[in-house]
C-alpha cells in the first residue's frame, strides 16, 4: 500500500523511491549515459533509432516536452545514494 506522502508525489508527477533506487527526470547532462545504455543490442531492438548521442539528444528533449504537457514522461533510473544513472 502506498503511503499519503507518496501518493501526493505520484500526483505531482514524481514516482515514488525505494530504498536504493529513485528515478527522476530525464536532462540533457543524461546524453552520454543514454548513449551507452542505447548502444546496447537489447535495447537496440527497443529503440533503434537512437544510435547517436544527437538522436538521443532530441529523444530526451520529446520527454522534456511530454513533462511540460502531460506531466509525465519517460524517467532517469538512479541510485539515491551517490545519484549514480544506471539506467532509463
């Protein structure tokens, strides 16, 4: 069960964290490490037009825009300790 904290973050657009992990946003200082999760061959077969950082560029721009409109989007997967990106 979701708590009353939580949930009013979830209606604000922002999911809620576990204990290791938050996500946030995408930002345009997340090209390089999109790039690479990108590249890989799994997820080539799931985006696989997004080959180069200029492509990745202009997709998390799409998800700037989707935040701005709909208030939600695709999101940045980071650790909270250390904020380290691990993923989208």
């Amino acid at each position: 069960m979701i708590c009353q904290a939580a949930w009013a973050k979830v209606l604000r657009g922002v999911p809620p964290a576990t204990r290791r992990l938050r996500l946030r946003r995408l930002e345009e200082g997340d090209r390089a490490e999109l790039a690479t999760v990108f590249a890989d061959r799994e997820a080539r077969r799931f985006y696989p037009r997004l080959a180069r950082a200029a492509q990745v560029g202009r997709w998390i721009a799409r998800q700037q825009q989707r935040y701005r409109d709909h208030g939600h989007g695709l999101w940045a997967l980071e650790t909270r300790r250390g904020r380290r990106f691990v993923g989208d």
